[in-house]
C-alpha cells in the first residue's frame, strides 16, 4: 500500500493559473510562489455564494477521523457531480510535522498538493506572523528599556514561535538585572496576531485589530495598546502579503484555498475570513474544516468567525470512524480491527453528542463514515441503522481509497440538504451575555457538563472585562480535544462533570475572550520519539517521511 505521500509524489499537477482558471482567477489577480502554488490578490467580496459547508467531526482520538480528507475529498465530489466547489483550509502548524503526526493536507487519493511544501514553510505566512508577534514584544522591551514612558507595570504580551519547545514555556528575560522579569513563549497557532490575521476583513481592520492589541497595564492600572506605542504601520508592513489567501490544488486538479491556522483547541481552530469569502466569490460550494472535534473548532466557527464575518453555512458534515467510536466505547487500540458492537454502541453517543450540538444552530447535519478496511459489514449496518433512528442523513464515504468518486453519494445528499435549507443560523449566545454566562452557556450546552468552576485568577479577570467594556466579545474556550470534558482521558458522551477555568484572557485585537480549561497548554512539547527523526530527502531531493 502506497503511503499520503508516495501518492501525492506521483500526482499530475497543473499549473497554478489553469487551476486558478477552473473558477475563473484571471492570471493577473495571482501572486505566484512557483508552479503550482499562488496568492491570490485581496478584492472585494461581493456576490459571494450562500452555500457554504462546514466540515467537523467526533472528538478525536489517537486511530484518526480523517476529517481533513473527508473535506477534499467532499470538494472533489462535488465537482464530479458538476458543481463548481472550492475547499477552504488552515494551514499546517510546523510544530506538530516536527512532533506527533505528518501534515494536515488530507490522505490517500483526498489531498492538497504539493503536500510536502504545504506542510513545511508554504508561502512564508507563519514566518510573516511569528515576525509580527515578536516584532511587537521587542519594541515593548525596547520602550521599556528606553525610559518607560508610557509607564509599564506589567507586561501582557510574550513570545511566539513555530515549534514544540516546552523549555520555553517560561522564561526569564533582562536576567540578573533591574528590570528583570518573567516571559514566555506560545506556539505561533496561539498567536492573537495569527487569530487576527484569520478574522480581519481586509488591510484597514487588520490595522485596527493591531493597534487594539492590550499589551500591558501601566502604574494606574490602565490598559496600554498597541497602538499608544505608535507601532501599527510596521507591524501590518511585515503581514501586508500574509494576508493574501494562498491557491493550491487537490490531487484531482480542483482548487483549495489554504489560509491561517489557528489551532483549535488554543485558539478560534478556522482558516481565515478572507480565505473562505475568496473561495466563496469564485465558487458556487465552499467545503471548509474548523479544528477538532465539533465541540471546539465548528462551535468556534459559528460563535466566533460566523459572529464576526456574517458568514453563514448552510449545513454541517460530522466525520467519524468505526474505529474512533470504538475507542469512545472503551476498547483499547490494540483490539480496534476486532468487531465489536457493543463498544460501537457505547461510543456512537459520542457522535449523538455532536449531532444534537450542530441542530442546536439550526444547522441540517450528515454523518460521513469514513471508511476503514478493518469495518465489518454487520458495524457498517449498526451505523446505518442508528442514523435512520436519530433522523440523521448518512453516507459512507471511500475518499481515501477513491478520491472525489469515493464522495459521490456524500455530495449528492449535502446538494439536497443545502438546497431544501431555509433555517436562519442561530447562534449561541447572544453578545450582551456577560462571559461568565456564555463560558456557562457553552459548557452546558456543547459539552454537556453539568458545573463550572472558576478558579481566582480566572475571577479576577471576569471582574476586569465588563470595567474596560469588553463585555459583547465572544468566548474562545481552550481545552483538550480529546475529550467533552476537560480531562483528555474521559471518552464517550460523559454526564454530570465539571469543568474548571483556571485562567482568563482578554484578546482586544481579535475581540474574543479566550477561557482556559484545566491548565491547557499553550507551548506543546515534542514525543521521546519525534517525527523529526525520520524526516529527510532522498537522493532525487525529495522530503520523505512527513507522514
């Protein structure tokens, strides 16, 4: 069997302006990075279609959902069936390549290429937002060092970089001298420069969105800005072409905008405004992925991005495996190619879960099983049997396998669920909530839990946000993904938990109020065995062994 990437080696690439073509991308409106890959210039969004798709999935586990293939492989189904549709992606962090897994372009015969390129540097946008970031953190350092004028008391803003270093979770800088003072660095995912970048409409609400930045509190305990250092002009010089979409192709020449990365479980988990409204300018269907499962990154998409952007899906697919479901049933890795019926059963309720979350936006949802060889056909039957009890349209999807051919009956039922859709998008909460009511709201509702708790750093922060009038931002919850709880080893559908917020932050410039769950992490770390020992390039100089 051909591995992601020996597959993706042996694609027939087109070049970039025939595939920008497809959707009708004049050559003039590209910036191209070589042969198959491009920005696309920044333009107006108007005319934008209305049917836009939202792919999410189960909560994750260690056998894979393949909720990224799933996406691809939807959008080249739709357009074997003859609709003109574009996926929309985030970008891969490099920091997991180097780490657990391989990139986030899909698999098998469902991918964006040139996957390798992809998954690495890509067109330099996390270079651009890492710059930025530590841009800004050395020029507060440099005000403070030059006289202070605006009188830093304390320092709310750190470092970032992309890569898992968990030495660099805390760090001391100015060491051993007066104005000595404890830092530390996040993963550049976790960067509110990265989160504004995915929500920013064009070049002038970036520039807000940077100078709105609450970098620090002075002697009075005022907030100070970004923008009282005067700084806003260099910092959008250095993103000024990050913020472009980038164009790449599906291994079945059809388009894939890929734009931002904010992971889901730290931050917003979307690709950006900008990418889905571009695909949604020149395409008829937009497919697009938010991070994790559905109680992250697609509650994110609709409480955070569809918030902000007046963006509007038209429906939700929710990936899951046999395998996966077994794992949320109680089987170990180790058995997971064994049948099992009863633990298929037990962990089904965790896809019940995010099914019931999804209607609750008014959202018409279809489950796609992705398809594994180890699937029997009486655990196939069980999963089209529970769907027809729960109302919920089903497909069986082959992507991996098969490539679009593989979604063909996906597409079809999506075409007839987003046409027959005349729902409004009901969101959450609403904005004049406080936040200790939407992080309630939240809680209770998509994850199910049954208390919140706050810890004091977190109650001191909640006191803080209706004083400085930030009281409408959205909520951003930071947990595990690996679980409706907070404690990654909880599967299944779990019922009367609590879950605690140990900590609070107020993000000004991408205007949402991120909550964090039992202490997550916002610098991961690397495996005994990393990815990054197997990583090379063979002697034709091709990278090997992302995957």
């Amino acid at each position: 069997m051909k591995t992601d990437y020996e597959i993706s080696l042996e694609a027939k690439k087109e070049n970039i302006e025939d595939v920008a073509a497809k959707i009708g991308i004049e050559a003039d409106k590209l910036i191209k990075y070589g042969d198959y890959k491009a920005k696309i210039k920044r333009d107006g969004f108007d005319n934008l279609s209305e049917n836009l798709v939202l792919v999410t999935s189960i909560n994750p586990t260690s056998s894979g959902e393949g909720k990224s293939t799933v996406t691809v492989g939807l959008s080249d189904g739709l357009n074997k069936i003859g609709k003109k549709s574009t996926v929309a992606l985030r970008e891969p962090s490099f920091g997991p390549v180097l780490g657990r897994k391989g990139g986030a372009t899909g698999g098998g015969f469902a991918q964006v290429v040139p996957m390798e390129e992809i998954n690495l540097h890509f067109n330099g946008d996390f270079h651009a937002i890492t710059s930025a970031h530590n841009a800004i953190m050395a020029l507060i350092n440099n005000h403070i060092f030059q006289g202070n004028e605006l009188g830093f008391k304390e320092v709310l803003f750190n470092y970032v970089m992309d890569m898992n270093e968990r030495a660099l979770r805390r760090v001391k800088i100015n060491a051993n001298k007066k104005d000595e003072r404890d830092s530390s660095f996040d993963i550049t995912v976790a960067s509110e420069i990265m989160a504004i970048l995915c929500l920013a409409e064009d070049l002038e609400d970036l520039r807000s969105r940077i100078g709105d930045i609450m970098i620090g509190y002075n002697q009075e305990d005022e907030p100070i800005f970004v923008k009282d250092l005067k700084i806003e002009g260099v910092i959008v010089a250095i993103l000024k072409d990050a913020l472009n979409p980038n164009l790449v192709q599906s291994l079945e020449n059809n388009p894939a905008i890929i734009h931002g990365g904010p992971f889901a479980n730290i931050a917003h988990g979307c690709n950006s405004v900008i990418a889905t409204k571009t695909a949604l300018k020149y395409s008829d269907y937009v497919i697009t992925e938010a991070g994790f499962g559905a109680d992250l990154g697609a509650e994110k998409f609709l409480d955070i991005k569809c918030r902000v952007s007046g963006l509007r899906p038209k429906a939700a697919v929710v990936v899951a495996t046999i395998k996966a479901l077994k794992l949320h049933g109680g089987v170990d890795e180790a058995n997971l190619t064994e049948e099992n019926l009863e633990a298929l059963k037990e962990g089904v309720k965790n896809l019940e879960k995010h099914v019931e979350n999804m209607k609750k936006y008014n959202l018409p949802v279809i489950v796609a099983l992705n398809e594994f060889v180890t699937d029997t056909e009486a655990e196939i039957k069980f999963m089209e049997e529970w769907a027809k009890e729960m109302g919920v349209e089903f497909s069986l999807t082959q992507v991996w396998a098969k490539g679009g051919e593989g979604a063909v009956d996906l597409a079809e039922k999506l075409v007839k669920l987003v046409e027959g859709n005349k729902e409004e998008l009901k969101l959450l909460y609403e904005d004049d909530l406080s936040t200790e009511e939407k992080i309630n709201t939240i809680a209770k509702e998509i994850y199910g839990a049954a208390k919140v708790n706050f810890a004091d750093e977190a109650r001191e922060v909640l006191e803080k946000i209706d004083d400085l009038g930030y009281r409408n931002f959205p909520v951003c919850m930071a947990k595990t993904p690996a679980s409706l709880t907070d404690d990654g080893k909880i599967k299944g559908r779990p019922e009367g938990f609590e879950i605690t917020v140990s900590d609070i932050k107020i993000n000004t410039g991408a205007r949402f109020i991120v909550a964090y769950l039992n202490k997550v992490l916002t610098m991961p770390g690397l495996p005994k065995h990393p990815n990054a020992l197997e990583i090379d390039i063979d002697e034709n100089e091709n990278i090997i062994n992302l995957y």
